[in-house]
C-alpha cells in the first residue's frame, strides 16, 4: 500500500523533474519503478556533491584572490 | 503524464533558487557568476543520470526488478568517494 507521510519533507532536488528521469531509466533497462526512497537518497547525494564542488570552488577562488593581491 | 517519452525536454532536477539557498548556506559571501551556476546546474542533471545508470546495472547484477536504495548507495560510495547520507541503514555488500 501507499505510505502516507505527515511531515513535509523538503527535497533539494525538484522531484517531478527527478522521477521523469528515474523512469527514463529504468525503462531504458527494463527495470521497474523503484521505491520513493531511492529518489529521497539521489536528491540527498546530489546536494552533498554540490555542496562538496562549492565548498571547493570557493577555497580555490580564496587562493586566486590572495595570488591577486600579492 | 506517466509516459517517459524521450522527445520530450528533460527538465533541469535543480532550481537556481535551490542552489543559491544551498549557496548562501554554505557561505554567505560566495559570490556565483551565472554562468558557473549553468554550469553546476547541468553538472548535477549529468550526476543524477550516471547515478541512475550505475544503480540499474548494480540492481541488474543483483538481478532484481528495481533499483534499491543499496544500489545508490553502493554506486555513490565507489564513484564519489562519498557516503549517501540517511535513509536505512541496510547492509551495503548484497
């Protein structure tokens, strides 16, 4: 049956977006429609991977500004 | 629509809205030119559909109907090097 949750839960990822690419998927390898879950689990992974590149992008730009300045 | 017709445009999964709140919570003086914002914006459409292909071809190897949460998990941690946070606490190794 269908869980229904009470608590909001806020993706970082749009979710329509999302499952229309989980189906292209799992149609492209004859898979069936997973659980809710694995789209809460790739919105997950992505915003840490973002996070990960941002962090790393801001720290590379630090160190061009202070080249800058000397 | 249900149907996943491929002619269809894909629909970026990350708003710009998103990422700046992502952005701002990371530090609030990070500055993001519009076009290294595109550029991450299609960089995690890119991530999402390698995750999605990885974790089909763990689940076809495990030979089950559907992806699990393992799958992406285990996809993640060998790709990224990084550990999909949350959500079970299930064995990785099927």
């Amino acid at each position: 049956g269908t869980q229904i949750r009470s608590c909001k839960e806020e993706f970082f990822l749009n979710m329509n977006a999302l499952q229309h690419r989980i189906r292209l998927a799992v149609a492209k390898h004859g898979l069936d429609e997973p659980s809710n879950e694995v789209a809460a689990v790739i919105s997950h992974a992505a915003q840490e991977r973002v996070k990960n590149l941002v962090e790393k992008l801001a720290i590379i730009t630090e160190h061009r500004l202070e080249m800058v300045k000397s | 629509s249900n149907a996943a017709t491929p002619s269809e445009p894909l629909q970026q999964v990350l708003s710009k809205t998103r990422m700046s709140d992502l952005v701002r919570d990371i530090d609030p003086n990070i500055y993001m030119e519009d076009e290294v914002e595109e550029i991450l914006l299609s960089y995690v459409d890119d991530f999402v559909d390698r995750v999605l292909n990885g974790a089909s071809m763990i689940a076809k190897h495990r030979h089950v109907n559907n992806i699990e949460v393992k799958d992406v998990q285990q996809f993640i941690n060998r790709n990224f090097n990084m550990w999909a946070p949350g959500l079970g606490t299930d064995e990785l190794r099927p």
